[in-house]
C-alpha cells in the first residue's frame, strides 16, 4: 500500500509539472487538461494491472498516460485552430 501511494503521488507530481509547463499561455488549451487527466487515468490502470509492483505501474501508467493525454489535446487544439502562444 505504501508503495502504491508513493507511485499515485510521484504520477499526480509529473502531471502537475507538466501542467505548470503550459500554465503561462494566452489561450486556454485543450492540451492541458488532457495531460492531467490522462495522467490520473494512466496512473489508476497502471496501479491496477500491475499486481506485484503497484507504485511502479501507477509511475509508469502516469507518465504514458500523461504524454498520450497531451498529445491528444494537442492534436485536438491544431484541429480546431487553436494557437497557443507561450509568454515571455
């Protein structure tokens, strides 16, 4: 259980970070909130098919389920014209 929770919160910090990457635009992005949700799904399917190693699988389901999530919301945003524009 110990390790499981460690895994779920080492998976919500990633997320976290890579929303904070895209927190500074002009335009609200589909990308965005995609990559938290895929993040919190990838790392609950990941704890939950991993039997043996929980923290692992919620580590590694987190980070693929990030990074599918944020594609997806990028492709989405391009498809409906969205242009995000980073500040400096």
């Amino acid at each position: 259980m110990k390790k499981f929770l460690m895994g779920s919160m080492i998976a919500l910090a990633l997320s976290a970070t890579a929303m904070e990457a895209t927190a500074q635009t002009t335009t609200k992005s589909r990308a965005r909130k995609t990559t938290a949700i895929g993040a919190v799904a990838g790392a609950a399917t990941g704890a939950v098919v991993s039997k043996n190693h929980r923290g692992k699988g919620a580590l590694i389901g987190g980070a693929v389920g990030a990074a599918g999530g944020y594609a997806w919301g990028k492709h989405r945003d391009k498809k409906r014209g969205r242009k995000v524009v980073v500040k400096h």
